[in-house]
C-alpha cells in the first residue's frame, strides 16, 4: 500500500506505562526494517527516545508535533488521534 493511502494515527497515551506519557504511531503498513528506519528518523526528529512493538512505534513523551512533521516528511499522511 502507497505510504500516502495508509491510515497513521498519531495519539498521546499512558496506557500501560506506569503513568508516563509517550506518543504513539499507529497504522503504519511497512516491512519491519523499514519501521526501524522510521523510527531512527522520528527519535532524531524528536530528540527522545522510542521503541518498536508489533507494528506500533512509541516515543518518549509528548512528541506529537515532531512527529507529524517527521511522518509527513517521510511521505505519509498522518491524523492526530485523541486527545
């Protein structure tokens, strides 16, 4: 699938976190090394730290402005999602 035609969804959450907010990237379709790839670009757009879980990118904190600018450099089309 084109990376313009996917559904990202960009979302602060603390689900799961012992309370501590981190961004999280949803929807993205793409073989795993290029997420890793992606996620090298978003940490150093961000300055922070991230991971990678099933598919789901993660950043440390509230990095939804960074990261909606990295993900539309990167060619997608990223939505903000909640609150």
């Amino acid at each position: 699938m084109a990376k313009a035609q996917q559904r990202v969804r960009v979302q602060r959450t603390r689900t799961g976190k012992g309370g501590k907010l981190v961004t999280a990237i949803t929807g993205l379709e793409a073989p795993e090394s290029d997420l890793k790839a992606l996620l090298k670009q978003l940490k150093a757009a961000a300055g922070t730290g991230g991971t990678l879980k099933d598919g789901v990118i993660e950043l440390q904190g509230d990095q939804m402005a960074a990261a909606l600018a990295a993900l539309e450099a990167a060619g997608y089309r990223p939505k903000q999602a909640g609150g």
